[in-house]
C-alpha cells in the first residue's frame, strides 16, 4: 500500500503561509500583490477552475480581479484587455484561463502578456529562461509536481523519471525541472513504444496524458512515486443506474496505489497544488515588480 501524497492538505498549508507573508508585505510595500484572471466564454470546465483561483487569493488575503468576456469577443478586444492590465501598476499577475476560442489565436495573447506579469509563465521568454537554466517564473502545474515529489522526503537526484505526455504547459517544463534536479528524465508520449515498460522503470512517473486510468498497475515499479496530472470527467453507473459524473486521473488510482510507494489522488492531488503555486508565482512577480 502506498502513502497518499495529499496536494489538498500541503495547498492548505502553504496557503496559510503565505496568508502571514502578504500581511508583511502590505505592511512592507503598502499595497497587496494582486491576481488579474481573465475568462473568456462559460466552459463549464474553465469557469471551475477560475473560480478555483480566485477562491485561492481570496484566502490568502491578496487582491484579485476576474475579467469576465463573452465567447465572441474579438482577439483585438481581449489584447486590448490585457494592454490595459499590463499598463496598471496595481496588477501584479495577469492570467488569461485557457484554451480560448477558435477564433482567438493563443500564441498572440501568451504573447502580449507583459513578461514581469505572466505567472502562468507561459511567454516564450519565461520558456527559454527556463530552458536556459536562468531566473524565470516556473509554470504553476510543474512547480506543484516538484514541491509534491520533494514533500515525500524522497531525492531526486540520480533517480529515473518518465513523464507521459509532451505537453507546454506540464509535460515539458516538468521534465526540465526533474533535469534540473539530476533526475534522468524521459519523455514518453502516444508514440512511445512499449511505453508499459518504459513507465515500468520509473523510480518518478508523472502522467500528464489526458487519458482516463491509462497508467495501470503493470506500469508502475514498486515503489515508486506517481504524479498523476490527469483530470478526467467521465461517466458511471450511479447508485441507481443513471450515468453520474466522476473525476479521474491519468492513473488507474486504486490498482496503481497497491504497488507505488507514494501517489497522489484525483481530485485532492496537482489541482490543489497548480493553483497554490499561482498564488506563490504572482508573489514573485509583485517582489520582481518592487
Ligand atoms: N488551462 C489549463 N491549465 C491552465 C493553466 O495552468 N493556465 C492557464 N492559463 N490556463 C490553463
């Protein structure tokens, strides 16, 4: 049986922190840090997750702002928006929730954003910083899978990690972070062959693949740690035989915890975790902006 790494309890914890810190802040600095998230439109999904967010900074005690746009707002109206946040000097981190509309082009608005306030860190800038090993603003979800494998006491260095799924967002920059750590790193993907075995050898597994329970029992050295980044809605049988929604992982969470050594949950696990570092990484941007 493995050890729950729980992201909901450490989230709570590190939230508690930093509620003290930005107390000294405002104490030190006059003002707050404050979180700028934009919306655009009413995924049922996205709207969750800002929610999520803005719930966060209200804890913590630091200034939010939700940007609420319609689905058909044009790409020049949403640069407008952001141009307008850039330029306040109140606002110390500007979030836009993605994915955005078909006719909204990403690359353009993760573009516009003003480096010193991209706590996604998103911009290619922040990218290639942190390619380059130099200071940078880390994505919140891989700055969450670190803080998480670190908090199990177990070293990273010299450890094999595989990480499924290539994504910008997780799948990359997690992989850099392990490197950076002196993990050998692996980045398996769709087109991995035999990719059972490749995870199989993971003393770190991080699924960030987007597919219900696909990381089975078989694939999992024991003892090993495992993120699992997947969140999942799928539907079951309910008590009475209606479909009923249920949030998964990547991983196949009940066979999987009875042979790694630590694993974290879905939900309670990176959701928790993405969303604290966000409050973490628009500290950093307001101290960098000071
Ligand atoms: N959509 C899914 N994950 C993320 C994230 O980390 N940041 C933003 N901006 N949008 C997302």
């Amino acid at each position: 049986m493995s050890t729950l790494i729980d992201g909901k309890a450490l989230s709570l914890s590190l939230k508690e922190q930093m509620r003290d810190r930005i107390v000294e802040l405002e104490a030190k600095y006059g003002r707050k840090p404050c979180l700028a998230v934009i919306i655009v439109g009413d995924n049922p999904a996205s709207r969750s997750y800002v929610r999520g967010k803005i719930k966060a900074a209200e804890f913590t005690g630091m200034d939010s702002r939700l940007v609420e746009l319609p689905e058909d707002v044009s790409q020049d109206g949403l640069l407008d928006v952001i141009a307008g946040l850039n330029a306040e000097a109140a606002v110390d981190g500007i979030l836009v929730q993605l994915p955005l509309p078909k006719h909204i082009d990403e690359d353009k608005v993760i573009d516009s954003i003003a480096i010193e306030k991209d706590v996604d860190g998103f911009h290619p800038q922040n990218v290639a910083n942190l390619w380059l090993g130099r200071k940078c603003i880390v994505p919140c979800t891989p700055k969450g899978i670190i803080t998480m494998i670190e908090s199990t006491g177990v070293d990273i260095q010299g450890k094999k990690a595989v990480v499924i799924g290539r994504s910008n967002i997780v799948g990359k920059p997690v992989a850099k972070l392990l490197l950076d750590r002196n993990a050998t790193v692996t980045i398996a993907h769709s087109r991995t062959k035999d990719l059972a075995k490749v995870a199989a050898e993971a003393d770190i597994l991080v699924a960030a693949v987007g597919r219900p329970k696909m990381v089975t029992a078989d694939m999992v050295k024991p003892g090993a740690v495992v993120i699992d980044v997947g969140i999942n809605r799928i539907s079951v049988p309910g008590p009475d035989g209606e479909p009923v929604n249920k949030l998964v992982g990547d991983v196949d969470f009940d066979a999987a915890s009875q042979v790694a050594g630590y694993i974290t949950p879905v939900p309670g696990g990176v959701g928790p975790m993405t969303i604290t570092m966000l409050m973490e990484n628009t500290i950093e941007c307001f101290l960098n902006r000071q």
